[in-house]
C-alpha cells in the first residue's frame, strides 16, 4: 500500500482552492468595492459579450521565454496600460532624483517695499503643484519686504505644449480630462456646487491665486498676464516638487491622466525635442520604446501605437506581446526601481508570490499587465480585453450604453487566466533567476481603478497554503 503524502494532498487542495477563487469570487469582490450591478436590460441581452475578445502572455523576466499566450499579437485599445512606456521613459530621461520647479522671478530690486521691475511666475510642468505651494511664495513676498511692484506680473506656462483637454472625443470638463498645461494647479480642478470639474486655463488660474494670497498679505499686484518668455535672473521663490521617482509611482497608483501626460512630455522635451503637442510627444515615446526594446517575437512591433502618454483616447493600439516587451525592457534596465512603481495588488506577508501591475479601462475596454513572481521566478504578464461592437457604438456617439456586464465578464475571465497560472505554476520548482543588473549609463473615461481592488482579496486565500506548508514542513 502506498504511503499517504500530506505534501501532496494540501497542494492538489490548494490548486482546487485557488481555481475556484479565481474563477468564482468576481461577484464577491464587486459586492466588496461597491461595484454598481449591471441593468436588468443587460443581463436579459444574450449577445451582450458578442464581439468580445480576450489576449494574453506570460513571458519568464529574465530569458524571455514565453509561457502562455493567447491572441498575444492581436492588437487591443491599452487605456492606462499606456501608463507603462511613460514610467518607463521618464525612468530613462527624467532619473529618479529630479525635482521640477516653479520658480518665482524678478529683474528688478526691492527698495522701500516697492519691487522696482516686473515679477514672472515660471511653471516647470510640476503636475503636483497645489494652492498651499502658491501661498508659500506669497509668504515668501512678504518676508523679503516687497509690498508692491512697479512693472508687470506675468505667468509663464510654456514648459508644455498647451492642450485645452487631453482628448478631444472624451467630455470636456470631465475630471480625467483636464487641460495639460507648463503651469498646472490642484490637478487642474476646481471645485463647483460640491462637485469636482476641470478648470479651462490652469496657468492664468495659478496666478491670480498667487495675486489673492499676496492681497491678503498686504501686498499688491496688478492684472497677471501671459509671457511668452523673460529674461529675469533673480529667484525670489521657488516650490520644488517630490522626486520624480515619486511621481512616477503615484501616478501608476492613482492613474492620474495629467501626470502621465506631464512627465510624457518633459521626457520627450529632455531628449532635445520640442513636441509642439500631446500627440507629438506620444509618438516620440512610441519611437523610443520600439528602438529600445528591439525585436520582440510574433508581429513585432505592427501596429503599436501612442497618441497620448496617459491612454485616455481609443486610438492607441498595443498588444499583449507589445506591453510585455515594454514591461520586460523596465525590467532588465531598471530591475526593481521600475518594478515596484507598479502597484502592489496583494495583502502583505506572503513569501511565495507576489503580483505587481497597472489596470486599465474604458468603457468595453479592459487591460491588466505587471509582474508576476512565484517560488521566487520572476514573470511578466499582459491580458487585454474588448468588445468592439460595443465599442465602436459608443465612438459613433451611442448613448445609454451599460458597460458593467462586459466589465464583470472580462474580469471573470482575467482572473481564470491569472488563477490558471498560479495553478500550473505555483509549486513548479524553477531555477533561482539571475540578478538583474540595470545596464551601464541608464539611470479613462471615469473607471480607471486600482487592479488590487480586484485582485487582492482573491490571494487571502493563499493563507491557507501558508499554514499547510508549515504544517507539512515541521
């Protein structure tokens, strides 16, 4: 008779557990987030998932090697995962320990409390600058004793290409379209009858916010007007952002649009281009991505495409294999500096896996791509997912369209994909990977969310694993 192997058991068990989490516990976690339940129109539709289509590819980190795939060179709209070549560029151009500017300056002299020449407030495309910022240099004003100037008060918002919205097919005014401007405030929005909308012209606003706090620190200052340039050389004040490498990572946390674009363009504008709009910039990015990363399998880069650096538009393309290859490219120049930008999608104090990703979404539209770590092995992964009937109903202008089925389904099929994976590899024995050494001389419409409020009460499950490891092990 053969002997039992406890060993054996709890991992088929576990195996078993985390397939039917994966694959069962969607409705569980849209319960737990809150998540508005499809209309009864569309739960009665039997066609409310046909043109739907689903890719995805799971590569070893270090080799290359592919391990599943599937559509993997079908090319599908990214949404926020157009987020990752934008870290990654800024990673490249930007560095980590930069900290954009915005600086207060003058030509003149302070005599009797009287500014003798004009005052310029320079923007730097800080996307992070806030009214608190704003307020320090009118504090600043008052403690070097000027009261008022004699010449002009300009504002300078000419660090970026100046765009009234990020995209133009998306709502104008929405909260995650603002204006892109050199001269950005409180993300652009301002709050009206306690709701939160984009402000038009960011830079004229900072500005006057600057003159209201200098009143109110008795100082005057005339009408702000728009310069096109100066040739001031004294700081009065200047506020410095966080360093980029925070910046970066806050805006894969929050997948905030304008940062994307802000950081896109300054990368772009540090390689010595001068990209005279949002697209411009993008492209260059795409230019440099496909450059860099080289030949890549299947398609290569076909149809790869950037229109803007945050995703906020239906017309960049990508496929799984192409997101994977820019994933792989962070990775081998940047090793852990780039990997932990990505939001960490787990509950903490498990040894055995991790899962590190950016999600991203439109309406019909659905893309989760990061890093993958089991036993140790280090993976990178890119599922996407659309309907594009529906989603060209909603481009043509079709309105009343519920997207909360399709979202629901493609989710359920993205966890049965990543559940698969856990299953098949989870207690596969692999080869320690070798250091990753970073190479020499290299330093939505609304429902973009953070893929761990998806993903992460799935792996609470991975306790129970934990525990019968230990037990198996004394």
């Amino acid at each position: 008779m053969k002997r039992f192997s406890f060993e054996k058991f709890t991992a088929h068990l576990v195996g078993f557990v985390v397939a039917g989490a994966m694959m069962g516990l969607a409705g569980a976690v849209a319960a737990q987030s809150g998540a508005v339940q499809p209309s009864t129109a569309e739960q009665a539709d039997p066609n409310a998932n046909a043109g739907s289509r689903q890719g995805y590819i799971l590569l070893d980190a270090v080799t290359g090697d592919v391990l599943s795939h599937k559509n993997a060179d079908e090319l599908f709209i990214p949404a926020s995962l157009a987020k990752i070549p934008t870290a990654l560029i800024a990673l490249h151009t930007l560095g980590t320990t930069r900290r954009l500017q915005t600086r207060l300056m003058t030509n003149g002299v302070v005599a009797d409390g009287v500014l003798h020449g004009d005052l310029h407030l320079v923007g730097s495309g800080d996307p992070s600058l806030k009214k608190s910022d704003i307020t320090g240099m009118a504090a600043r004003l008052g403690a070097i004793g000027v009261r008022r100037i004699s010449g002009q008060f300009t504002y300078d918002p000419n660090a970026l290409p100046q765009s009234a919205v990020i995209d133009e097919e998306q709502p104008f005014g929405a909260t995650y379209n603002p204006p892109v401007s050199g001269l950005n405030i409180d993300r652009n929005l301002k709050v009206v009858s306690g709701k939160r909308r984009a402000i038009k012209n960011p830079g004229r606003r900072a500005a006057y916010m600057l003159r209201y706090f200098a009143h109110s620190k008795g100082i005057t200052l005339p009408e702000p007007i728009r310069s096109n340039g100066h040739s001031a050389r004294t700081e009065i004040a200047v506020h410095r952002s966080a360093p980029v490498s925070h910046l970066i990572a806050g805006m894969m946390e929050s997948s905030s649009n304008l940062d994307a674009e802000a950081l896109g363009v300054l990368s772009v504008a540090s390689m010595g281009r001068s990209p005279r709009s949002l697209a411009e910039a993008a492209q260059a990015t795409g230019d440099w991505v496909r450059a860099q990363a080289g030949q890549i399998g299947g398609k290569g880069w076909s149809g790869f495409r950037m229109i803007n650096h945050s995703g906020l538009t239906t017309r960049t393309r990508a496929t799984p294999r192409q997101i994977a290859a820019i994933l792989r490219l962070g990775y081998r120049r940047f090793g852990k500096t780039f990997t932990d930008m990505h939001p960490e999608n787990r509950p903490g104090g498990f040894q055995a896996y991790s899962l590190r990703g950016k999600f991203g979404a439109l309406k019909f539209v659905r893309g989760y791509g990061g890093f993958l770590t089991i036993n140790g092995r280090e993976l990178i992964f890119a599922i996407m997912s659309d309907n594009r009937r529906n989603r060209a109903r909603v481009d043509a202008g079709e309105t009343g369209l519920n997207s909360y089925a399709w979202m629901d389904n493609a989710h359920r099929q993205e966890q049965s994909v990543l559940g698969e994976w856990l299953v098949d590899l989870y207690n596969t024995k692999e080869p320690e990977p070798s250091d990753v050494v970073p190479e020499p001389g290299l330093a939505s419409e609304g429902t973009d969310q953070r893929a761990s409020s998806y993903i992460a009460p799935n792996f609470s499950l991975m306790i129970l694993r934990d525990a019968l490891t230990r037990i198996t092990t004394r």
